[in-house]
C-alpha cells in the first residue's frame, strides 16, 4: 500500500484485517512483450490460451466498480505492447486509482501526456540493471536501457510520478546504489528492490541469477538512500505477507491472487465465475487465514502480518503454511540459490 | 483556504471505500491521483462534511469526540483533521 497517506495517527493493526471483498486488484492485462527478458516472470509467448479481449476487460472493469474496488495495477506482459491497452486504461476513466508497471521502453512523450490525462496515478518502471549494458543484455534487447531512461524522462515531464523497480539478481546487486543515484537524476521519488520469484523465464535462468539470502541482504544494507527517495525493499524486517488484501487475474481472466502465484493457483475464470465469488474459494481463504507454522514477530510487528509472503514459501517448501525462506529469522537454512527439484520438474 | 463561515461537503469525483470492520475508510481523489488512508477521525469529519457550515461540522464532532477525549483536545484534533483533508482535496467549500 505504498500509495497510502495516512492522517491522524491510527494505530498500526495488530491483525490481519478480513476483508469481505479486496479493494485493490492487479490485472496482468497481456502475456507479450516487445523485448525477451531472462527474468520474465509471465514467460511472455508461452500461452495458448487467448487473453480477454478489449470489451471482456472493459465489462470487468464495471464489474470492479460495481464492487467498490478503488485501485487497479495493470501489469504484463508489457502492458504498452498491447493494442488497445489505452482504449482499456480510458475506460477506467477516473472511476479507479490507476497504477502501471511497465519496461518504460514504450513511453514517448506524446503518450506520457495522454497518460496523464487519462489520470494514470503512478508508473512502475523495471530495470533489471541500472547499468546499459547488462540491461541490454537481460532484456535481449540492444538500446533497452536508453529507450526506459528516455520513458521515465518523458513521464517526469508530463508530471506522472515514477518508481524506479530491480528486481535484486546477482546481475545488479553489485551495482545496487546506481538505481538511487538514478531516481535522483530524474526526478523520481521512490526506487522498489524486489525479490527474485522463481517464476517462468527466472525460474528457467535461476543458477544465472540467483543470490544468497547473505548477499541480498548485505547489498541492501549497504545502501544509502539519498534526502527525497523513498526505499521500498521487502526484505526483513519488512516481509509483509500481503495475501490479506491481493487479488489479479491473469491475461486470460484466471483469478490467481496474486501475480507471484500465478502459476500455483487459479481460483476460477471471470468469464465463468464472478471476480467476487472467487474471493471465497477455499484455497484464497486459507491463504488469507494468517495459517503459517512461523511467524516473525519483528516483521509481524512492522507489517501487522504473519508469515511472510506464501508465493516464496510455497515455492522452497511445497506448503501453503511453510515459513517465508527470504526473511532472514525464518529462512530455516533454505539456500535461495538452489530451487526445489519439483519446481525444476514442473517448468520441463 | 479554510474559512469558519464557509459550508463543506466532500469534494466533488473524490470515492470512498469504508471498511467499518476495522474503523477506517480509503479516499480516491480522481483530479491529482491519490489513495488515502483516513483513520477513524479523518473519516468521522468527511462523513460529518455534508454541505452544512463549518461551525456546525465543529461542534458535533467535539460533542461526539469531547465526551471521551475532552473538548479542547477534540476541538485541536478536529482542526488538524479538517485542514489535511482540505489541504488534499477530499473535502471543499461548497457555494
């Protein structure tokens, strides 16, 4: 909920709270892209199946409104690779907090402009090196990094807010403070360090990418974020276990909970079962039930939550109650680098 | 610009999403893209916002909040409250 401004002092929940229906939702409009990145979680191309065309996400976007969501997160894919992806962002027209993540590659400045008046509230961009050459090589795309330091330009000049996202690999943690010194150069006010999801092409490239939980941590404590940028990492003691209040649904209308668990879950399709009624499948509401077999009380303390973040537990251990092996109190021995045979198994 | 003769509503486009389970409420402000986390003070003085005069908003939120934190508290709390949310558009003078 980084977008959230509190008033007043309210005291930071002690529980989890329960939702009757979430408020946020991340629909992972597209599985393509323009470029062929080694950490594409969505495995851009891979599916078969078709996405929902430009009406079925327009009729879903009243169905959100209808149901009080306030806050959609469009993801891909490469949300911008689509055709009509500003046909669908139109649609929303002011009636939903909008927020986009994106490589930033596709953003000149006549798009920015209209972006900011369609009253898009902020744009996610990933790097996945701060660095042009090793970008251009993770996105298998010459110039890559230039056309997204071009794209973030172009937003900051139209006035749209800008987080800068890594996702921390053994590609950037050596150079970790560029992204900083990034975000200060052009004029943005949040940088987002991510984990690694063992997940589609990442999870294919893992032994490339992976690092220790020591050499994460040691990377992100050895930041200095400068006056006027805000560091979001979820690492301890910030391991938020977030099931509580996600939702997404995939390219295909699969409702997943959330994109790091889109290829372990699928509560129902939209196109069959209302959005709201999949909210009350008995997996989504196991996974909202804080039922972990560990929790971490310095990160319960910040977060209000327990446990950890199920996709990264499910994915070393197999079990939906499994600890969150990326929290430094919780990680039980779990080497990061190495993934469970099964996982390996289910991506041949 | 706060004025004490003014009448106040919540602002025009802005959507809220009450979750009284756990006494809080989030604002959408559509026309400078925001999502804000009103406690339950933030939300009692939008709720209370409903076109009536400023002096009148006042005091029936010291009457409700006074009674449990003391009335000079309340009346402190409820004008920090009501600037904020001026300040970000949520709640606005009404003609």
């Amino acid at each position: 909920m980084n977008e959230i401004v509190r008033i007043g002092n309210p005291a930071a929940p002690q529980r989890v709270p329960k939702l009757e229906k979430p408020f946020k939702l991340t629909i992972c409009v597209n599985q393509t892209c323009s470029m062929d990145c080694k950490l594409c979680y969505a495995d851009c191309g891979s599916s078969k199946r078709p996405e929902l065309a430009t009406e079925q996400w327009k009729a879903f976007i009243d169905q959100l409104v209808t149901e009080e969501f306030l806050h959609i997160f469009f993801e891909g894919g490469e949300p911008f690779h689509r055709p009509d992806f500003e046909e669908i962002l139109a649609y929303c027209n002011r009636r939903l907090y909008v927020a986009i993540r994106t490589h930033g590659t596709l953003i000149d400045a006549a798009r920015a402009r209209r972006l900011k008046k369609l009253g898009v509230g902020r744009l996610y961009v990933d790097l996945f090196a701060a660095i042009p050459e090793i970008q251009d090589e993770l996105t298998g795309t010459p110039g890559s990094f230039d056309a997204a330091i071009n794209g973030i330009r172009n937003a900051r000049e139209a006035g749209l807010k800008v987080t800068i996202l890594g996702i921390l690999s053994r590609k950037n943690y050596q150079h970790l403070q560029r992204y900083l010194d990034l975000a200060v150069e052009l004029n943005c006010d949040q940088v987002g360090i991510l984990r690694l999801y063992p997940l589609g092409r990442a999870k294919r490239n893992w032994a490339e990418l992976s690092l220790s939980l020591d050499e994460m941590m040691s990377a992100l404590h050895s930041l200095k974020v400068p006056p006027g940028v805000q560091l979001m990492q979820s690492w301890h003691p910030r391991d938020g276990n977030c099931c509580w209040q996600n939702a997404a649904v995939s390219p295909q209308g699969d409702s997943i909970g959330c994109p790091y668990l889109r290829e372990y879950v699928n509560y129902g399709n939209i196109l069959e079962t209302p959005f709201v009624e999949t909210w009350s499948h008995p997996l989504y509401r196991e996974l909202r039930s804080n039922a972990v077999e560990q929790t971490c009380p310095e990160c319960s303390a910040t977060q209000g939550t327990f446990g950890g973040c199920r996709a990264t537990a499910f994915a070393f251990h197999g079990r939906w109650t499994a600890p969150d092996p990326y929290c430094v109190h919780n990680n039980q021995g779990v080497d990061l680098r190495a993934l469970p045979e099964r996982l390996l198994r289910e991506s041949e | 610009m706060l004025s004490r003769n003014g009448c106040y509503a919540k602002a025009n486009n802005v959507v809220l999403r009450r979750f009284e389970e756990w006494g809080r409420c989030y604002a959408f402000t559509p026309d400078d893209p925001e999502i804000y986390d009103l406690n339950a003070n933030a939300w009692f003085i939008v709720e209370l916002c409903d076109g009536r005069p400023f002096q009148q908003i006042e005091a029936d939120y010291v009457a409700t909040v006074g009674s449990k934190i003391g009335r000079e508290k309340a009346k402190a709390q409820f004008h920090t409250g009501f600037a904020e949310l001026l300040n970000r558009n949520i709640i606005s003078a009404i003609e």
